[in-house]
C-alpha cells in the first residue's frame, strides 16, 4: 500500500503530552519503539501481510531513506532509556479504533512492551470519535492507519509540517518543517530524496509518529474475472474487467 500503520505520539499537542513521560521525553519513545518487533507484530497481527516499516513510505519506496533503517528490538537497551531518563515502569494510554485488525495490534503491542517495563493500557474507541480526540489532543498515543497517498508529501505534511492540518502530534521542528516544505516545491526527484532523508531522520530522532508496516493489499474475485489490475492505491478499476 501506500499509506502506513503507527502509532502517532501526543508531544506538544495538548498539556497531556507533558504529564506523560512517553509524550515529554524522546528517550521514553525511543524505549517504546525498542520493545517492538515490527516483524512479529506483522506475523501475528496481520497473517504475515503486511511490509515491515519505520517511515511514512515503505523500505521499497525511491523516497525511502536507506540512512535510517528499521530498527530491531533491543529490550536491554529500552530498559537502559528508561533508567537514564529516570523514568521507571512508564504507564500511557494507547487509543485503539475497535476494529478486530488493530485490536489484535494493540493487544500484541502491549505484550512486547510490558517485557521492558512499559503499561500500556488499551483504550478501545469508535474511529470517529478517536480522530475527534486525536485533533483535540485529548490522548497520549493513537494507532491510527493512513490510506497514504502516491507522491510522499501527501503522507508527511499534513502531520508533520508545523501548521499541518492534521498535525496532532503537536511535533514542531524548524529544520524538517523547512525540509518538507521545499519539497512541495522542488521537482528534481534526487534532491526531494535529500529533503525526506532529513525529515525521516528528524522524525526518527524525536518519533511524534513511530512507523509500524505497510499493509499488503488483498483482493477477492470469481477465477472467472479477467483483467483485474493491482494498484497500489487499493482501488480496483473497472476499465478492462471481463467475466469468462
């Protein structure tokens, strides 16, 4: 696909990102990320279908920065984090859309991040009131899925871009912001490359937004139907479709 799955961290966007240690301290979120095994996550979330991933486009993308690769699991070093932030047995609060496929990620979340001392409570909600909450700040961590959209800035500057509409992260940076806003403008793809490789790095430092997968697509059909093409916006086209 070309959207992503992750979980969008609440770091400035209301007074509840600082009265959670996940939401004030990057190396909380960074403890956080280690105790997950994308790969795993992947295999028993999502049936194996799914790309592993730790960017808004996934590791098969021109726009992906090789720079920053996925990181692995590493709960000694999470545990570490935790210790020199000072932080112990952090507790926040994952809001889940009630759908099965997130709660099985949610619940799998969970377990791997309880074994570096992390309390995650699932908050199961109805999507369209967890979005109202997310654009209020009224959370500390959403897992939140983006169709994605074909050109990269699609899936950066509306939540990461300083005034992105859907920002609710509340992450503000004046280098990246800078960097995502030249490449809205800029038509030379290998340099647009350069511009995302520095907003991928910023974002993978601070992580407001901790990239998980890219789903695959699946499509169900008669074997009489002929003609179906695979896109990967996830939208069938008719055009060409033939029943033998």
């Amino acid at each position: 696909e070309l959207g992503y799955q992750g979980i969008t961290i609440n770091t400035g966007k209301s007074d509840m990102a600082q009265k959670n240690p996940l939401g004030k301290d990057a190396r909380v979120r960074e403890a956080f990320e280690l105790s997950i095994d994308r790969e795993a996550l992947v295999r028993v979330a999502m049936q194996g279908e799914a790309q592993a991933g730790n960017q808004c486009v996934a590791p098969n993308n021109r726009y992906y920065a090789k720079s920053v690769p996925i990181p692995k699991r590493n709960v000694v070093r999470a545990k570490q984090l935790l210790k020199e932030a000072g932080v112990t047995n952090p507790s926040f609060t994952l809001m889940t859309p009630t759908a099965s496929d997130t709660q099985r990620m949610a619940q799998v979340i969970q377990a791997m991040a309880k074994d570096a001392g992390f309390d995650v409570k699932i908050q199961s909600t109805e999507f369209a009131t967890a979005l109202k909450l997310s654009d209020q700040g009224q959370y500390e961590a959403f897992l939140l899925a983006w169709s994605g959209r074909a050109d990269p800035d699609g899936n950066l500057h509306i939540f990461l871009a300083c005034k992105g509409p859907l920002n609710n992260s509340g992450w503000c940076k004046p280098e990246p912001d800078e960097a995502i806003e030249k490449a809205r403008v800029t038509l030379d793809p290998a340099q647009r490359a350069k511009l995302y490789e520095t907003v991928a790095q910023n974002v993978a430092k601070d992580r407001p937004i901790i990239y998980l997968f890219h789903r695959n697509w699946l499509w169900a059909h008669n074997a009489r139907l002929t003609g179906l093409r695979t896109v990967p916006d996830g939208m069938v086209r008719v055009q060409g479709l033939k029943m033998n």
